[in-house]
C-alpha cells in the first residue's frame, strides 16, 4: 500500500442493490462508510440474512479511525452490530442524531453495550487519523440522511449515500446544496454517488406530493383504513398522521419496527403528533371503523409482517373485513414483487378495496432520478466519478450520465465489490483486487460463510434425501441385519415398497461386490454404496436425492 | 346433479394466473375447455410443473365428449399430455390447426400415439353431446386463437380465452366482432371472459406497433443485435425477420423451443420469411455482427434458457461480447421479476447494452385493457358473467367493469376454482364446491400430491438434516456400536467436534432414559431419540433441522 495514495474498496452495493459499506484509506488510516446488509434471496435457502464480507478489514482493525453511517436504513446500517461485534466494540461510530438512535437500538437488540457512537450534525468537521469528515445534509426516504465529504492530502472525495433532491421535503430542510456547490467550487477529486435511479429520466417527485394524494384517498374510504409504508419512513407516517387528522381518524400504529420507529422519530422531534391521536391497537375496538386509519409493516409481504398476518387472516388484534381499504403507499423492491402480489389478492380475496402507487400517486422514491443524478454532477463537479449503490445495469447508466454532463469517459470508474480505486496526485486506476462477497448470518452462528450447507440445502430441496444404513460384522464385514432405508422429500413412489425391496437388494449386491473386493475401510465402502445407490435412484426415479449411506459395524 | 342444470365448473385459472381448465356440463355431456398448466413458484421445492387437479374427471371420464383448447399456450394446453394420459388417449381434443399442431408436438415428446386431434377452423361447428360448439377467431399473441361458444337447452355461454381486440393485427385477421354481436343479439346467457389485464385502464397497444419500433431500435444498433421474445409469439418473431430484412442482417433462431413453434408456424403459412434469412447458429460465425440478428428464448430469465446461458456465458454457440445489443420484446410474467433483472445485470457486466419494453414500445400485450373487455361486453350483452383468467384481484375489477357496462351486481359471481356455477330456466347459483387445487409433476412421478415431500423438502432447505443411527442389542437394548451422527445443510458450527461429542452423549443419555423405561420397541425408541435430540439441537443452535433417528437392532 503506497503511503501516497487515496484508496477507495467498495465491500458492497456494486453490482448489486444492498449492503452498502466502503473502505478509505489514506496513509495507514481507514474510515468505513455505511455498514449495510441484504435480504437473502429464494435461493439462498434458509438463510436469515446477507452481509458484505469484511475479511479485509479483520487485518486491519486496529487502523479503523471510524465507522461513518449516512443514514438509517438498513441497506447502509444494518450489519453495524456484526462489524462491530467481530472487530471492535471500541471503533468509533458516527452518524445524524436519528441514525445514531436507530444504531443503539440495533445494538441494545445484539446485547452489544460500551459501545462508542457519536452524534454528528451537518456542517459539523470530524478529524478522523488522515481524513477529515465532515456531514452534508441531502434528503432521502428517512431524515437525517448526510452525505460524507472525506478530504485527505490527494484531495477530496464524497459519498453520497442515498439522496434526491427534493424541494419540499416534509420537514422543510431541502439539501445543502449550497455547501455542494462549494465543494466543487473548492475542486471535489472523486464522486461515488448513488445510482438507484439511474435508469429514470426525469425529476423524483418530492415526498409532499403524497400526503395530499392520501388525504383524497382518505376521503374516499368509508370503511376502515390500513395504510402500509416502510417504518423507518418516519415522514410518510407524518403525512397519513396528518391526513388521518383532516378526516377526524384515529392512528393504531401496528407492527413492532413501526412503534419503535415512530417512538424514536417522535423523541427527537421528527414526528408531530398531537396527543389523543395514537390508540392503542386493543382500543382500537372501541372506534367504528370510518374513525381508524392503521398504519402497518408489511408493504414488502414480508412473511411475519403485520399486513401480511392481516391478509392470511392470522393477525391476533386486527381482523380484516369487507369494507376496509389497503393502501399501499410504497412500491415494491425489486424481488418482492411476487409476495407483494400474493399479499394484495387476498386482501381482494377478503373483500377489501387495496390501493397502490399505480392507482394514486401516494408514493414518492427516496433517490433522486437521472436529471437529479446529474445536479449532483454538476454542482459538484468531480475530477472522477465512480458510481455508487447499482447493479451492473444501473453503474453503467449513472456513467453515462456523467459522461453526458461533460466528464471524460476514461474519467468515469465502473467498479466491483473488491476492486479499490486508488488516486494520488498523477490520476486514478483501479488497484488488484481484494477479498470481497457475502457473508450469511444463519441461526446464531455469525459472519460464517456456509456455502456447503448452503448447497447441501438446495440440493436437498430439489430432490430430498435417501438415507441407507447397511449393519456390518466388524470380523468378516458380512451384512449383520437388514439395511434400513428412509427417504425424506422424495416424491413418494406409486409403488414405495417395491422401490425399498428393489433398493435393499442393490445394497446387498453393492456389499457383496465391497465384500469380494475387499473393501473393508468404512468410508470407502460408503462411497461405495453412495455411487452404486445414486445411480440406482436415478435410473429408477429421474430425480438426484442426496443419498447419504452410513456403514456400522458392530 | 339436476338434468336440466349448466354447470360451469373452474378447475383452474380463477384466484390464480395459469392453468386454465373448466368443465362444462349438462345433461350428462361433459365439454372440457381448456387443459392449462402453471410454472411452480419458488416455495414449490424441486416441483416441475403444476397442473389443476381433475380428480373430479376421473370419475367422469366416460362422460367427456371433448376437449376443446382455445389456443396453444402453455396455460391453456400444457396439461393435455397428463391429462389424456390418465382418462384415456380415446378423449376428442379439438382446436385451430396450430393449436392443435402444437398440441401434437407435445403428445409426441410424451410418446402419446393413437390421440384424436380434430383441425376446426372459425366458424365450424361441432355437436359434442348435449352440446353444440362454435369456435370464435379472436386475436392475441399467438395466432389460432378461438373463443368457444357452447349451447344447449339453457342457452349459449362463451369462454373468450385470451384475447385483445387488435384492429391492426400482424396477419391482417382481426377479431370476429360481428359473430360476437350477433351472440349479443341471439341472447348470450354467460361470459366467461378473460381478466389478465382488467386492472389496466384503456385499449392496448396493437400488435403492429412493435414493428416499426423494433426496426427504429435496430437502426441504432452498431454490433450484433439479440431479440429475446416467447417462442410462441409468431407474429413478433415475424416482426423481428421484417425489421432484420430492412437493415440487410440475417436471422439466427436459438432455443429448441423457438425452432420448433417457428417451424410449426413456418408449415402453416403463419410466417412468412424469404429463403435465406435463416442462417444456423454455428454458421453465424461467417457473418460480421453487423449482419445478424440472434432471435432467442429466455424473455423470462428462464434458468436454461438460451438467453440466460448466454449471460452466463455458458452457451455453446453464441459469446455475447461488448458491442452486442439484447433486445427484450417481452415483459416479465409476475414472479419472473427478479430472473429477467439478473440476467439483465449479468449483460451489463458483459458489457452488453440492454433495450427493454420500457425504453421503447417493442412489446404490445395479448390480453385486452379495461376497455376492451368493456367492449367484448358490451358486444356480447351476457345476462350473467363470471370472470374468467384471473387472480381474485383481476376478477375483482372485471367485475366492476361489467357492473359499469350495466350488468346488475347480483348477475355477476366471482368465482373460484372448483366452485360450480350452476344455470337453468330460473336463473344462476354457485353449487356445491367440488375438489380443485394442484397436482404436481416432480420427476417420473406423474399427477400425484406430493405435499408431503414438498413440506420435507421446505423443512430441509430451511434448516437442513440431522441423521444419527443407534446400533442396540436385540437381547437387551444396550448400545452395541458408537451412535452415527451426520449432518447435512446445517450450518456448520465453531465447535462442531464438541457439539458431535455433546449430541452423542445426549443420545446415550436417551436411550438409557428409554431402557429404564423398558421402551424397546424400535419405532417407539425412534420417537423418544427424535423428541430428545430435536429439542438439545435447538437449545444449541437455535434452529430445527429435521432430526432423523435411526434405531438398528443387531
């Protein structure tokens, strides 16, 4: 590592859309930006949840200066508590006062106590070992979301975290883009922007255009209200608070990460909320229904959510009816769509009346869209650009992009998850590569890579598992008592005891074969078996079970 | 069943997209229309294909005077195979001559002979039983497609199939809208009609629109272009060989599929291309990239797909490079969502540009728009309607489009699969609910409910397995070898020597307990291992693999 140069290891959320971390280093010192985590997808079967591989910072722990978060969403917050947990409870964390609080809660969940965070607020400077930091506030889907500015001796660069650039945010504090301009004013060496939107032309509409949409959702309702949105997108829960005030609602606030989070918005004063308006989810029987609005988790058909409880008639305090409306006031993720859509038809399927975004513009994206993209471009105007937050589609939209507001194309960097740019004074050229991937959090064992239980388990969902257990005398290795067989998840055969006769007499050949070849050890007699068996199954069934032989000898 | 009752029986395709099948019934005369069948969805562990459940036909078979297919998609043919293989390969089947020319081709992979495949041509009629039939031409995005309209004593209903009213179709034949009017003006008792896009506002796109849009697109093209659309959209691969002629580039067909219904299609004067445009995947390498369109499968991201292979770069023809543009005209089916943006991403990062249906007008739907399916009844003035081809959301909003056309509120029954709706002289009720659901193709095995394998194989890809085999003393219980354990898919502990160590003295334990408690019966002792060990496993690692004790007595 030349002493001289600015490094910059994305560990994740390129190439992919989700856990967001990156690694900066300059002269021996390193500050981490965001520690975010993924949802498994369907094929990685069992497992709870995805983080970026941190390997490389496991060497080098003791040089990590600080952990910047942008914000609290958990694509950039969420592995915190593992990060923290493997290399350090004493690594300085900092972050907006909302980011911050949603962090501790996370921790206090983990047991993680003496843990060292910081509330930072914009404008506010941070010497952290060869960088100085310093927070630009930008608007996002959650408040408090702050851009990181890093400057070293090579330069300075910034990373965005998720932005758009809306006018008339709900709180009223549009972005800093006065402190942008002067950062480009001032010569910005390295843009790593977020690329979410990269693919929508365009200007993002700003997040007030949905509380009136609500409030004429709202009049239109009779009956009662279930509204769903993310729970950290404490603004929208404003709105419906708001638009459920002008129709004279009561608001039940249901599912535990949307109390959480409205508690904490509302202790640090980002949620205003007249008292008298929340009830209790069991009062809630106490109002007729044209008096309810209920604000759910669940607009993604995550399985244990409130909503999709609700919609499977399996939720103990909220039963749903004919007459009640869904509102949908958030989009799917990507991935989602299907559990999304089987959420929605059996809320038909109950006699509710669902509302989307497609029906009501009653949701707003939280980034920025292509001419947004492309304000960040030229109010900051960076020497390079390295597109942040994307799959491969959208890193290579946000480049073109770049190019198309004037930056040179040999200028524009379209990393990889492990591949660090490295700047000095003389230019900018991706360094070899370093570890990079995913780890699994899966039970309680944490950080592990299971790949091998991983494909153990697809291959055991595909075709299920045969297991043989073939008695052996320790002597002279002759068959002792009947092989025992047992089949899990294979498609039970129209003619099963035939099946097991016929398998029982292929493992007393496959012995006798061991035998004659005096095959005694007892692993390779189960490799044996293993090999005659599975060939055996797959002739009779078509299908490749896991066959799993185990060889006793008494 | 009354003899003077129509009966309308769904046993697919209603809260569900796909495998359409319905009964219709009277006077002892069973018509079957329709033999669809569904993708499974990712829940559905290693399931093939899922077909409707016709439990209901065997007992009836003698009765089926026919079974009639509106046109040759999967959702509406795909099942025929099974379905004449388990009530008799003697069953009439009868559609348009490309239906029925792809009905033959699938018969033929399923070594199916001695079917009975009747040509019907628009128009004709047939009299199967109580029944006469007329089949309807109507357009969508396979050619052949036909409404069936059946009477008998009661009156006339029409199952649409799928279709949209095309004013400009690519083979100049729209749909026969002067024999639906003159239906109306006969009096039609029922509409079944299709609900696949009952939740989109206006009339969709023609056809013809795609042409010149795909041949504006090809303009731009520098490289080698690959068009990825259904293999049995003839009309569109049509559209793709007319716009590859105007550029002078040849056309290359990959995917077994896309062959086949090409040549199926070819036979039948379906398409119409020009000697020579055809060139073969290994002599496309003779062709500068500029010269060649590569027409391909894998529009759904399917995983052995001709496209999705070359995104892997796995095909054995076609290495897709830098500079080659992959044209997607088609969009994804719900739940293929995260499939078609992988493979996407996977050709950005070959370097590939990607054009899809949102960044220009290349594909237009086959199902009709509210307004067309206000128009098909306000054509056809039905007294009673029943959606048809929907998820309950969609039959939910056809329903209120016929309410708005002015079909009364209680003239319209919102249906579910295996719920008769039943018709005579005095007017129309749901009957009893008869057996519907899914059946199953896993393997060899054909037809046959594997629920309990797929709950195994859903609890095996969640937590994985535990086999631990006791060898015991027939004599007198006693252990006689060391336990066996074996654990497959479970994350794979720190410790996992002192946890085996641990697991093996649990069991000792156990089987001691069951000794004092004179417990010899193998199945019994199985029962006690499995309850201890399941429970010691989850207090050490917190997650339920399936534990499968096995007790052998020597």
């Amino acid at each position: 590592m030349a002493k001289s140069k600015l490094r910059v290891l994305p560990l994740g959320g390129l190439g992919e859309i989700g856990k967001n971390m990156t690694v900066v280093e300059y002269d021996g010192s390193i500050v981490v930006v965001d520690t975010g985590l993924r949802f498994p997808t369907a094929e990685q079967v069992g497992i709870d949840l995805v983080l970026p591989d941190f390997t490389y910072l496991r060497e080098r722990a003791d040089d990590i200066e600080g952990i910047v978060i942008t914000h609290g969403h958990e694509d950039h917050l969420g592995a915190l508590p593992w990060i923290l947990r493997e290399l350090g409870t004493d690594i300085p964390v900092y972050g907006g006062p909302l980011t911050m609080a949603m962090a501790r809660s996370k921790l206090d969940e983990h047991r993680l106590k003496d843990t060292d965070l910081t509330d930072v607020r914009p404008g506010e400077t941070l010497e952290l070992g060869a960088f100085d930091i310093e927070l630009i506030h930008l608007t996002h889907s959650i408040p408090d979301m702050m851009a990181v500015a890093l400057t070293c001796d090579v330069g300075t660069m910034l990373i965005t975290g998720d932005y758009k650039f809306d006018q008339t945010p709900v709180d009223g504090k549009p972005a800093d883009v006065s402190r942008l301009a002067e950062l480009g004013r001032e010569g910005l060496l390295l843009l790593c922007g977020d690329s979410t939107n990269a693919d929508r032309p365009g200007f993002s509409p700003s997040e007030s255009v949905a509380g009136p949409n609500l409030e004429a959702v709202f009049g239109r309702c009779e009956g009662r209200i279930v509204v769903t949105c993310f729970a950290s997108n404490i603004h929208r829960v404003q709105q419906v608070v708001d638009a459920a005030k002008v129709h004279g609602r009561r608001v039940v606030l249901v599912g535990r990460s949307m109390r959480k989070n409205i508690n904490i918005g509302r202790m640090l004063g980002h949620i205003d909320v007249e008292d008298g308006t929340f009830v209790q989810p069991r009062e809630a029987r106490d109002f007729p229904d044209h008096k309810l609005v209920i604000v759910s988790t669940g607009s993604q058909g995550e399985p244990l959510s409130a909503l999709r409880r609700m919609a499977h008639r399996d939720h103990p305090q909220v039963e749903l009816h004919k007459g009640d409306t869904v509102v949908f006031a958030a989009t799917s993720i990507p991935g989602n769509e299907r559990a999304v859509n089987d959420t929605i038809d059996r809320l038909y399927h109950i006699g509710c009346d669902v509302i989307t975004a497609r029906d009501a513009p009653i949701h707003a994206s939280g980034h920025g869209y292509q001419e947004e993209i492309k304000l960040m471009l030229n109010l900051t105007r960076p020497k390079y650009v390295m597109p942040f937050h994307g799959d491969y589609k959208r890193i290579h939209l946000h480049g073109q992009l770049a190019e198309s507001v004037g930056v040179p194309a040999e200028n524009v960097f379209k990393g990889e998850n492990g591949l660090p740019l490295e700047l000095d004074g003389d230019g900018a050229a991706f360094g070899s590569r370093e570890r990079a991937g995913m780890i699994y959090v899966d039970g309680v064992d944490i950080g592990d890579p299971t790949d091998v239980a991983l494909r153990d388990r697809r291959m055991l969902s595909a075709d299920g598992i045969f297991v043989v257990v073939a008695t052996i005398s320790e002597q002279d290795g002759s068959s002792v008592a009947d092989p025992e067989i047992i089949f899990r998840g294979v498609p039970y055969p129209e003619d099963a005891e035939g099946l097991l006769g016929d398998i029982r007499g292929a493992i007393t050949q496959s012995l006798e074969k061991a035998a004659r070849e005096e095959i005694r050890e007892v692993d390779l007699l189960q490799q044996v078996l293993h090999d005659d068996l599975a060939k055996f199954v797959y002739d009779r069934l078509r299908r490749r079970p896991m066959v799993l032989p185990v060889v006793v000898e008494v």
